[in-house]
C-alpha cells in the first residue's frame, strides 16, 4: 500500500519495526536503514540500477533479509515544491514495487538530501573516489532520518 500522507503511513506501522528508506537515482539506488526503535537512519549499500525486475529482486532481498516494517522513498520535488517527471519515475517505481512487496511505502521529500550528504562527507574530509561509492546510501539515510524525526513528532502527539 503506498501513503502519500506519512500519518497514514504511521498509523499502519507495526512499533519496534525498521524502516528503510531509498534514494532512487537514474544509475544507483541509495538504501539506508532504521534500527527497530526509529530513531537513527544508518547507510547500507548501494544497488547499482540495471532494470526493474533486477533492481526490485536486490531489495526485496535486503528488505526481507532486515525484516523491514515500511519503506521510505525519496520523493525529488522541484526546488518551487512542483512535482517533475523525476517524481513521476518514482511514483511508478513506488507502484510497481507495491505490486512485489506487501508492506508500506510512503515518500518524503528529498530536496537538497544529496547536497547534505555530501557536505558531511567533505567535512569528514572523505575523499573524492569514497564520496562518489557512498553518497547514494548516505542521501538516503538523510531521506529516511527526515521521516523519522517525522514520526516522532506524529507518535508525540498521538
């Protein structure tokens, strides 16, 4: 089932269940983690993309293997809030994915993730050839950190 409301998506999660959450690029998916309490996104890995049965069957992998509860997708609206035809290449991937994977799928708003990401890995001073292997899954564990710290307000105010 796929939430465009991230209150909707909360109220249909299973508690002390991870999340993941995914930074959908046109060469590379960025996956991140969340430990079973919510509170802290970790980067895993990145998928290298090839097409979409291949890419589905690599997460759906890492989703079982982590007993995920919900996924997080990266949702890149333009910098005005409009949507572009990135955002509809992530709803379709988000729709036929929902078709494999019978748990929960929300998006959360991507804009400037990358640019967070990579201005942390220049400030640990990683270099150039290291940023380029794990910026993908470091933007998306800033994606799914977003939508925790979201949660965690929705759950406060419940």
């Amino acid at each position: 089932m796929i939430y465009d409301d991230i209150s909707e998506f909360a109220a249909i999660l299973p508690s002390r269940r991870a999340l993941a959450g995914l930074d959908l690029g046109t060469k590379t998916i960025g996956v991140a983690v969340s430990d079973g309490m919510r509170s802290v996104a970790t980067p895993l890995e990145t998928v290298k993309r090839r097409r979409f049965g291949l890419d589905a069957e690599a997460l759906l992998m890492i989703l079982t293997k982590r007993d995920i509860a919900g996924l997080v997708l990266g949702l890149p609206r333009n910098m005005d809030g409009s949507e572009g035809p990135r955002c509809q290449s992530t709803r379709a991937f988000a729709r036929n994915f929902a078709v494999l994977w019978d748990r929960p799928i929300t998006f959360w708003d991507e804009r400037l993730s990358t640019v967070a990401a990579e201005r942390a890995l220049l400030e640990a001073d990683t270099t150039r050839k290291r940023r380029a292997e794990v910026i993908d899954h470091v933007a998306a564990s800033y994606i799914l950190q977003g939508a925790l710290d979201r949660l965690r307000h929705i759950e406060a105010d419940a």
